[in-house]
C-alpha cells in the first residue's frame, strides 16, 4: 500500500500525467484580449509572459513562482515596430551559462513570406537589442538558409529553437543551435488554416564555440 501511495504521488506531481492536472479555468491574460502567442519564461523567483498582438507589439506580464499560474500583472510594452515587423510567433531563450536572453520574432517579409527576426537583452526585464533582426541579416530566412535536397519553402514560421532540457528557465546551448519549423511549397495558397504546412528542421552550421 505505501509503494502505491508514493507511485500516485509521483504522478500528481508529474506534468506528463494528464490525470493530475487541474480542471481548466479562464486565464487572466493580464496583456489584454487581443494578444496571441503567449511564452512564459521562468527564473528562480518569478515568471513573466510574453505576448503579441499581430500588430508590432510585444508585451510582458510577470508574476512570482509561487503564484503561478495566476498573477500575472505589471503589463508592459517592451518591443514596438511595423504591423508586419514584429508581427507574432515570440519566444525567450536564456542563453545557457550567461544573463543574456534571445528574443525570437516572426516578420513577414517585403515579398509576403515569413522570416525570424531575434534580439538580445541582458535579464528577463532588460531592454531588447537588435541581433540578426533585418531582412538582409535575419536570424532565418530563405536567404541564409541552404536546403541540400533542393529548397522546398521560402517561409519560416511558427518556429522554436531546441533547449537543453524541458524546465522553465527555457536554457539553450549557442554552439548548437537547431530551431524547429514551418515551412510550405512556395506555390501553395489559399486560406491560412488550409495551408499545407510541413516541418522542417534548421541546424547552426556558422557556430563560434
């Protein structure tokens, strides 16, 4: 019987255990009701969450750890461009043994495809600078990005970069990075939630470490 207590306990606390999650309840998205694409990232002491609103606006609740998942307040405007710019698809990255944090955003281009765009800031509340974040120098793009059986997308969407582990804190390891996305034949169109999205996969080849 204690062998069978222990092993349910295990599971209650196990995030992979669907049978010990909550009963779901509306969240409180302290950003507002037009925001999409929400991220939260994680440090010892408190949680904060990112948002956009498909219009040049990226945003930041934070909340402490023992709140979470309620609590977030103390919204804020942290990034601000063009509608198509800074347009959706953000997510924050600790860079692994350093403060510095990586912004990825996703922009559509001047020819309609969609490309990464990422920034750099030092701390979860530091101010976000620009790292590969134009159209000729993007962070990925068709333009930087070779395809050995032939190029079979010019967009690269919705996309997360792969971490060194499955933790909050969000810890990626820059001397390999692989970032996971979507991508569709260039001749395809019609409406968005019809279109023919594949995966695909990138893999730093330009590391300095």
């Amino acid at each position: 019987m204690s062998d069978a207590r222990a092993v349910r306990a295990q599971h209650d606390s196990n995030p992979g255990n669907p049978r010990s999650w909550s009963a779901p309840k509306t969240f409180d998205n302290a950003a507002g009701a037009n925001t999409l694409d929400y991220w939260v990232i994680c440090h010892d002491t408190k949680c904060y969450l990112f948002s956009s609103d498909d219009n040049g606006h990226l945003f930041r609740s934070e909340t402490t750890v023992g709140e979470f998942p309620g609590g977030f307040r103390n919204t804020q405007l942290v990034l601000e461009d063009s509608k198509f710019a800074l347009f959706e698809g953000d997510a924050v990255y600790r860079v692994q043994g350093t403060n510095t944090y990586l912004l990825m955003m996703e922009a559509i281009g001047s020819d309609g495809r969609r490309y990464y765009r990422s920034f750099t800031a030092q701390g979860l509340t530091g101010q976000w600078q620009p790292l590969a974040a134009t159209e000729s120098n993007p962070f990925a793009r068709s333009n930087n990005v070779s395809f050995p059986a032939g190029a079979w997308t010019r967009d690269i969407s919705h996309s997360e970069l792969i971490r060194t582990g499955n933790d909050q804190t969000m810890t990626i390891n820059p001397c390999r990075l692989q970032f996971l996305y979507q991508g569709m034949s260039p001749s395809a169109g019609g409406d968005y939630s019809q279109l023919p999205w594949r995966l695909g996969l990138l893999t730093q080849t330009n590391a300095t470490c």
